[in-house]
C-alpha cells in the first residue's frame, strides 16, 4: 500500500518558518514527506533538511520522494525526542527550523493490520514505530482496572471510561482481547445509547488514549519542547500542528512558558528568579485550516497550528 497522506496546513507551515535559503531544518515528524519536499524546494545547495521518522513505511517513501534534492535531505529513522543526537551525530549545533506534524498518518490509520484504526478490524497494534515489542494488545490485557481507568481518562477525556474497564477486565478474563473488532464491541456496550449518538465513533476516545500510552506520544512532546526552542538560531521557529486538545493545551502552556518565564511576584519592583524569555509566542490564537481545506481533507478539521520564534539563539 502506497504512503498516502495530504499534507495538513502546509502553505501556513512553510511562511510559519520563514525559511531562509541556506538555513537548517528539521521534520521531526516526516511521515510521507509532503511538508519535508516543499521545504526543500525553497533551499539552495547549501541549505538542510533532516527528517526523522520512527516508522519504517514512512522512510522508506520519504527516502524515494526526496531522491532528486540528493544531499539537501538528510533522512534518520528514529523517534523526534532523540532529535539533540542526531544532529550531533551530523555535526549540528543549531537550527533555523522545527516542524511536528503531531498524530496519527492518514496512511497508519488506512493500513487496517497496523490496527490504528476502529473502523477496521484488526490485530491490537498501534505501534508507530514497529520495532517496539510493546503492542496495545498488551496495554488492553495487562494494564490493571486502574492504571487503564487513569488512561483513558487522562489520555482520551473518555467519562465512561469505569464502565468501559470494567468491561474489559470481564471480557479478558474470559479469553484474551485480540482485535480491535472486539475492543471495540466492548466499548460499544460500556457507553449508554444515547450518548453514542453524538461526538462521533464510541471508539474514538479510547484508541486515542491506548495509541498515546502505548507510543508514550504526550511525555516525548512535553520532555523535547524545551530543548527544540533552546536548539534554534536567533529568529529560528518552531511549528507543531496538533490534532486534539491534550497536545494543544502542552503546545500553549510551554509556549507560554518559554515567552514569559518570570515567577516573580507581580508587584516585585525588578525580577529576581533570573528567568529570561526565550522568544515570541508568535501564535496568540492557533492557525486553522481553510474551509476549503477542511472540505477536500476531513482529517484537517480538527487540526491547529502553533508558532514560537526563538529570540537570542
């Protein structure tokens, strides 16, 4: 199956960098490199782009799709948080650019055996990267009733998630759940009907939190943030599309964060705590996607754009 995936908020993403011609740039989420090609339309031959991607799919088609910019793209498969080692591994200190296109590929959600999906049965999967052992079958059939209970609730805002564990922890004492056909079923019965009517799949919630703990997706986003901004060259920008509100909401408060450090007291004459902001929140309110985009891509709707520019470097 091809790698097909449209691109979320690209023209947004490429003037969101500011894109110099000679500057260094790094995709740390590649995917099937839609974003990583038009960056490096704009580079001359001296400029860089480094791509990394931990699933094996995405190299792969990303590697053939970036063939012609030849030494332009520098391609690495891994997880974005070891994105410091990796560019000492090249012998690169800073950057003019990051950009995470957070979440689940169109093509990871398509492929039915990756089991990402609740529209599609399949094995309990949802690995990004699949060399890990760890697989959300494991999660589903292990996890006790309380450690499942905080993650979907933490992970998925899912407020049936008792009922849900609780049917989980019945079914697999019986045998152990397999598919996503069967999670799925288990959700179903867990959630009153009336409540299934509105706010999309049953499912939704649930996959999203089991895909979030298995591949560990918020805790790489919170612990690499701070370290990507210190990483930029004076003016270098970082842009993350997020598709959910848990992301968004790390996305903002570290931005916030990173704008206006001070923990001094409001009415203290001068600052003391030595805090010095590193940059500008450059995106008070998310960029959203067109209406035309929303129309010809589904998977934009819930899609929102955060900009920081690095000030000092």
């Amino acid at each position: 199956m091809d790698f097909k995936h449209t691109s979320v908020l690209l023209d947004e993403c490429l003037n969101g960098l500011n894109i110099k011609k000679d500057g260094i740039y790094v995709d740390g989420t590649l995917g099937g490199a839609g974003h990583s090609k038009e960056i490096c339309k704009l580079l001359s031959k001296k400029g860089r782009l480094i791509g990394i991607d931990q699933d094996e799919i995405a190299i792969a088609t990303a590697t053939e799709r970036l063939k012609e910019f030849g030494e332009r793209a520098i391609i690495v498969r891994d997880n974005y948080s070891n994105y410091e080692n990796i560019l000492k591994s090249i012998s690169i200190e800073k950057v003019d650019g990051i950009l995470l296109d957070l979440g689940v590929s169109s093509y990871q959600l398509d492929t039915a055996e990756r089991g990402f999906s609740y529209m599609k049965d399949a094995p309990l999967d949802m690995r990004m990267d699949q060399r890990s052992a760890k697989t959300a079958k494991d999660i589903i059939n292990n996890y006790s009733d309380k450690e499942l209970i905080k993650i979907l609730r933490d992970y998925g805002e899912e407020r049936f998630a008792p009922a849900i564990v609780r049917n989980i922890i019945k079914a697999r004492e019986e045998k152990k759940i397999e598919t996503t056909s069967e999670l799925v079923g288990i959700i179903s019965r867990s959630i009153p009907g009336k409540f299934q009517a509105t706010g999309g799949h049953p499912a939704k919630r649930t996959f999203q939190a089991i895909r979030i703990e298995l591949n560990e997706e918020l805790h790489v986003l919170k612990n690499t943030l701070n370290s990507m901004i210190l990483s930029l060259n004076d003016r270098g920008r970082l842009c993350i599309i997020t598709f959910h509100s848990l992301e968004d909401r790390i996305v903002k408060e570290i931005f916030k964060e990173s704008e206006s450090p001070c923990i001094c007291p409001k009415d203290f004459p001068i600052c003391t705590c030595g805090k010095v902001s590193r940059g500008k929140n450059i995106t008070r309110k998310p960029v959203l996607p067109s209406e035309e985009e929303m129309e010809n891509n589904s998977r934009a709707k819930s899609a929102k754009l955060r900009i920081f520019e690095r000030i000092g470097g």
